[in-house]
C-alpha cells in the first residue's frame, strides 16, 4: 500500500509541475487567457543580432552578457519576417512571467512566479534551432514550436542571472510586450540597430 501511495503522490507531483499552458482550439498554449511562451538559456559571447556590442568587433557590451537580455524566436525578433539583423523587435521589451511549469524533460519548475522584464538583443535562428524557434509565423497566426508555443524567448545567462540569479531552468512563461524600463532604453541607444526602425 506505501508503494502504491507513492507511485500516485509522485505521478501527481510530476502533473502539477509540467506545463500548465494549455492548448486553445487553435493549438496554441494559453494559461488564463495569456499568451504563453517557452525559454532556454545561452550563452554566445557575441553582440547578437541587433548590434549591442562595439560595431567594429562582435564582442558585446557587458551589459548584454549580465543583464536580462533575449533571443527570441525569428518570427517574433523580426515580426514575421526573415531578417537576420536588425530586426523589427530589436530593443522591444517583453514582460515574461513563469506559470509554474516547464516542458517535460527539458527544464524544472522555477523557483518564483515573479514577472521579470527582458530586452530583445538578439535573436534565434530557426535553422539551428527547429524544436524551440521554428514556428513558421509571427505570434498571432496560430504558427507554434514542437512544444506548442507561438513565441519563444532564449535567455541570456552569462553571467548565471537566469538560473541562479531567477532559479529559472527552461521556464513556461506567460509573455507580454512593454515599455523598457530607463536604464534598458537609455543601453538600447548604444546598440547599432538603434534608430533603426
């Protein structure tokens, strides 16, 4: 009977951990009514695609290695199209907040719910990266990744501000654009791609 209880405990345990976005008619994942998106993390050492590091050099700004910065999906950094440098939704601002869950196999739950604001720097090339940015469309045309998502955002964790500083390994977050806070503005000036737009 212990046995028995605690293969249940456990299977429950693992239940309420996963994913709690859930699929819409659409087949995109929703959590109470709010786009969802999933995360990784990385770690290049480059100034990314939006030109946030000295423009003779691709060596980044330092505070595109320590501070919450993004790569996200190509769909979402270049609004639907195919650019690979400055793109649409350089220096854009995303509030993303952790649902709880993650993606079975690839991730833990995180350690807060807490919302956390990160800028676009960067982006993540379908081609390289299938299973998590190859969604085929620009968030709100129903295109998703192998896991269900409309929009993904790669995390820069250089400095370990995601997984130690947030506790965040792989997050399901619910996402949502916003005005960059002062300071992130005022280190989007230095970008390349800056004015672009």
């Amino acid at each position: 009977m212990k046995t028995l209880v605690a293969i249940l405990a456990a299977l429950i345990a693992c239940a309420l951990a996963e994913q709690k976005c859930q699929p819409n008619s659409h087949g995109v994942r929703v959590y109470n009514g709010k786009k969802c998106a999933s995360t990784t993390r990385y770690n290049d050492g480059h100034r990314g695609s939006c030109g946030c590091g000295p423009s003779n050099s691709d060596t980044p700004f330092d505070w595109n290695m320590s501070k919450h910065v993004t790569a996200p999906n190509q769909m979402y950094y270049d609004n639907g199209g195919n650019s690979q440098w400055c793109g649409k939704n350089c220096g854009k601002c995303v509030k993303l907040t952790p649902t709880g869950g993650f993606v079975p196999g690839n991730g833990k739950a995180p350690k807060h719910r807490t919302p956390v604001v990160f800028m676009v720097t960067n982006s993540c090339p379908i081609n390289e990266n299938r299973v998590w940015c190859g969604q085929s469309g620009k968030p709100g045309t129903n295109r998703v990744n192998d896991h269900g998502y409309e929009a993904h955002f790669d995390l820069q964790n250089n400095k370990g501000q995601v997984l130690n500083g947030l506790g965040w390994d792989n997050a399901e977050v619910t996402w949502e654009e916003v005005s960059c806070p002062h300071d992130y503005a005022s280190l989007w000036n230095q970008c390349e791609c800056h004015g672009h737009h």
